[in-house]
C-alpha cells in the first residue's frame, strides 16, 4: 500500500464473515454498496481501490471506468462471469477468487440432493405433515448402492462428489471433460467417457462446468430425452447450463425421474415459475456453497484483495 497516509478503501456488494471483514478493517476502510443497480454502482467506486463481488451486481467495464483507483476485484466464490476480465486486463486490474472453499459444502449438497430424490424424503415430509400415514405404501425409493453416477465435469466439486458417491454407495463412476483425470480413474475407477453415453448409461447425471459460451445450455432437449426415464439430474453448477424449458418439458412428460436443482435461469426463480408446482423436483436458493465454514472460506479473498493492495502476489489469480 505505497501511500501510508491513506487507507485504501475496499467496496463489498455483499455482506461476507464477520472474521473476514475484521482482516479487512485492519488494513482498509470497509464500505458496503448502498445499492447494486449498475448506476447506483457507478456513484459508489470514485475512490475505490478493492472490490468484492458475491452472487449479485457486476463489475463491468463502465464501472471499472468509473474506478480509476480500483487495482484487484475479489470474487466470494469460484464464477467469475459477473466480472469483464478483457477490461480487467486492460487496465492492469488484478482479479482473484476462492477456488477451493466451497468444494465440500457443494459437493455434499449434491449428494444431500442425490439421495433425498432417491428416497423421496420432501415427498414423505409433505405426506406425513398432511396426515397421510398411507403415504408409506406409495413411496417407494431406491438405492443408490452399484447404481451409475455420470458427472459432466470432473474437476474439484466434481472429483469431490465422485469420492463421496464411491466411498458411500460404490457408485459406478463416468465422466466428461476436456481433460482426463488419471487420479480419479486409478483411485475411483472413473471412466471418461462422451457425454451422449455417459447420458444413457447414468442413474445420476450431476452437471459440475462453468457457464461459458460452450456450456450455455449444454442439457438440452435432446441430451434430456436421452436419459433414463428412471434418472435423476442434479445441477449445482450455473441455471443456464441446462435448457429450463426442457427441463420442465422433461420433468412433466415423464422423460427423467426426477430432478434436484440449486441453479436457475433466472435467479431469483420467479414465484409463478411452473417448476415450483412439480413434486419430482428438489429446489434450493442457490446456495449450495452457504455453509458457516465455506462462507468463511469464500469471505477470505480478503486475504488476496490485501496481498495485491499491499504489491504482493496473490494466492488465487483469475487474471
């Protein structure tokens, strides 16, 4: 921080952990945005030297512009598809995020997911609180143990999933991805495979890659009418890399069993959305990654925002 007379100000969009902004305020002025609308922003960043950005607003190149002392964006999180990383670049803007703190908590959420639908437990939990006990002869689940889970992305949360799913029920392990993962293959016996057969063969497809151009609606219409009727999908991923309306078409008509989903397109789901009506559909408000020790973990770009304000490298570098 080259000018000790003056605290560099750090902007939050959101709240984060107590602890984290208690590092931040060591060395910084902490502010929290007053508003997130993208004008409302443009007011707020005059003298703003850190960023950090949760699941809401953007750091766009207007604002970054209106930031002329802006030197490092921290993402709480791993996405970073909210932040213009060509106009990062351009302006020598450093950008950081948390890859590795919310592996457990999503892959676990996943698993939660898994075997909540396998066991029709919200459908036994509506049931019973309804006062029908006869539920108990129409409710039949399934065991996951030997079944088929097909992971469309292996990397962290991914590969921690596939590890939970071996070590609980000897899951037959697939997967697809740009890269082999030999590890997971000598240890978990994955196998990478296409995803049209990873599709057919799966009890479980759990979809794990980033929202890119390439994976904007990677689960359309024909990978869902491709699936088992018996299936179950799992997105903890980003809304838009699978096709909502055929989804929805999918999960009516009877192509797949069921689905557990913490991702939508858009969020917030609106409160009319036809998905909210269905009872083979397991819903959460994206936040799979909202454990007190991953939010802890995420809040902790703290530390990175620090090293790049302070002219050190940081650990976790996105541009």
């Amino acid at each position: 921080m080259s000018d000790p007379s003056r605290r560099p100000v750090v902007l939050l969009f959101e709240e984060i952990h107590p602890k984290a902004v208690e590092r931040l305020t060591a060395k910084a002025e902490v502010r929290l945005a007053t508003s997130l609308a993208p004008e409302a922003l443009l007011h707020q960043v005059a003298d703003v030297d850190g960023i950090i950005i949760r699941a809401n607003g953007k750091v766009d190149r207007r604002l970054m512009e209106a930031a002329p002392r802006l030197k490092v964006v921290g993402r709480h999180g791993t996405g970073v598809e909210a932040i213009d990383l060509e106009a990062a670049v351009e302006r020598s803007i450093a950008i950081v995020n948390t890859p590795l703190a919310n592996v457990e908590s999503v892959a676990e959420h996943a698993l939660g997911m898994m075997i909540a639908l396998a066991k029709r437990l919200p459908e036994a939990d509506r049931a019973i609180r309804a006062g029908d006990w006869d539920a108990r002869y129409r409710l039949t689940g399934r065991e996951l143990a030997g079944k088929t889970l097909g992971l469309v992305g292996m990397g962290r949360i991914g590969g921690r999933l596939a590890e939970l799913a071996h070590g609980a029920f000897a899951m037959r392990l697939l997967y697809r991805d740009i890269q082999p993962y030999p590890d997971y293959e000598a240890r978990l016996k994955a196998e990478r495979v296409e995803l049209d057969q990873l599709l057919v063969e799966s009890d479980v497809v759990s979809v794990h890659v980033p929202l890119l151009p390439e994976t904007h609606s990677l689960i359309g219409e024909a990978e869902l009418r491709s699936m088992r009727s018996t299936a179950f999908l799992l997105n903890t991923a980003r809304g838009a890399v699978v096709d909502s309306q055929a989804l929805l078409q999918a999960l009516t008509e009877g192509w797949i069993a069921g689905a557990g989903l913490d991702v939508f397109e858009p969020e917030p789901l609106p409160p009319d959305h036809p998905l909210l009506a269905l009872e083979n559909v397991i819903l959460s408000p994206h936040m799979a990654a909202h454990t007190d020790e991953a939010l802890l973990r995420m809040a902790l770009v703290a530390d990175d925002i620090l090293a790049v304000l302070d002219g050190r490298e940081p650990t976790h570098r996105v541009a």
